[in-house]
C-alpha cells in the first residue's frame, strides 16, 4: 500500500471571515491557513500501526559516538515494510493539534495528515519526525 503523510503548521491568525469576505472563501497571500506545509509518499508498506510506547530519538556525534534518547508522550505512527524494517514518524504530542486518515481507494493511497501548532516550534529532526526543541535536543541522550 502507498502512505503518504501531511504535515501542516496551523496558522492561529488565519480568518475565515476574511477569506469569505474579500477573496471568494480561499485563503489569500495575506491570510494563509498554515505557516508551512510538507508531504511525502511512502511506498510498499504492509502495515500501519499506532504504538503507544515512548518514541526512540537516535543521534551520532562527530566522533561516532552513538546516543539515544526515550522520549514520552509522542504520537507514533509506525510503517512496516515486506523485509520486516519499521519506519517511525512521530510528533511530540505538545506541537499535536489534531490528526486526521483518509483513504483513497481509486488511487490505493491512504492519507495521514498531522495539524501542528504554531508554539511551541516544531524542529523536523527526521524525515516525518517533528518534535519540540526540547524533546529533541533536552536532556536524557544516553550512550548506546
């Protein structure tokens, strides 16, 4: 099945009545519903799955040092491919204003869109991983 996976930052100063008023109901360049957008597809995935367990954030050092890092109250939304890997994105739940699936069956894609508030600021760490600056660099990084 192909995923694809929405990503929007809400923007608090948006006003429907604006846009109903002077530009036909659409948002306009001076009234934009989200700061920023990002989507991507992700192929032959076999499964979809929402754990709830503590989100694992690894990182590397210059020096090669491996770290890790449990973070709690994250959404998870697994992938797992045909091999047996696993994709996690994930989204600090504090920057989680709400999440919303769609498929479409005429085109065999199933969508997952993930709203995000403006504050606090939402850091892309990884691909499809957005967290809070300090869930993603605070303390708690243990050596693996």
């Amino acid at each position: 099945m192909r995923i694809q996976l929405n990503f929007k930052c809400i923007n608090n100063s948006y006003s429907q009545e604006y846009a109903d008023q002077y530009h036909c109901g659409k948002e306009n360049e001076n009234n934009r519903k989200y700061h920023w957008e990002h989507s991507f597809e992700v192929p032959d995935v076999i499964e979809v799955s929402k754990p709830g367990e503590p989100f694992k954030l690894r990182a590397e050092l210059e020096d090669g040092t491996q770290l890790q890092k449990e973070i709690e109250d994250v959404y998870i939304l697994r992938l797992k491919f045909d091999d047996g890997q696993n994709k996690d994105c994930a989204v600090s739940r504090t920057i989680l204003k709400k999440t919303h699936e769609a498929y479409l069956e005429k085109e065999g894609i199933k969508r997952f869109y993930f709203y995000l508030n403006e504050e606090p600021i939402a850091l892309e760490v990884l691909d499809g991983v957005y967290l809070t600056e300090e869930d993603a660099y605070g303390e708690g990084f243990v050596v693996e």
